[in-house]
C-alpha cells in the first residue's frame, strides 16, 4: 500500500547488477512507485511475464519528481514573468 492507502499493482520488472529480480509496483492513485525483490514463493514465471523495464532506484525516482517540480516552478515563474511584463 502507498501513503495515500490507495492500491498498488505490479507494473514491470528489472534485475539488478547481482543478478536479483526486483517487482515495480505503482500506486493506482497517486503514481507513488515501490520497488521489491522477489520471494522464494513468488511464481517466477508471473514475474518474468511483466514488462521489463529500464533498472533504477528510489533515489533515482525522487531526482525525477524534484526535476519535474522544479520545471512545473520555472514555467509557473516565466508566465508569472510574461504577464507581469
């Protein structure tokens, strides 16, 4: 579960350098995404049915959402800038 409580579903798989598989789950409210290693009992066809997806980490997830907010900011800035001027 994310921090808003909504549901999670899986929406893609990557493995890791050392060769571990990890689950991308992605919140169905809030796009909040959660990254899991795989268990023993997890059916490890299920998880290869998944689409693969480009590996990465949560920090690399938080760069993303701040590079996102502070375009949102510059471009808020720039037609605040426009219509002043």
């Amino acid at each position: 579960m994310s921090a808003c409580g909504a549901s999670m579903e899986p929406t893609g798989r990557f493995q890791r350098p050392n060769g571990e598989y990890v689950i991308v789950h992605r919140c169905l409210d809030c796009d909040f995404e959660r990254f899991n290693r795989i268990a023993a009992d997890d059916d490890f066809d299920l998880v290869l049915a998944l689409p693969e997806v480009p590996p990465r980490t949560s920090r690399d997830i938080k760069a993303q959402r701040l590079e996102a907010c502070l375009a949102d900011e510059q471009e808020q800035w720039e037609l605040g800038s426009e219509e002043a001027g």
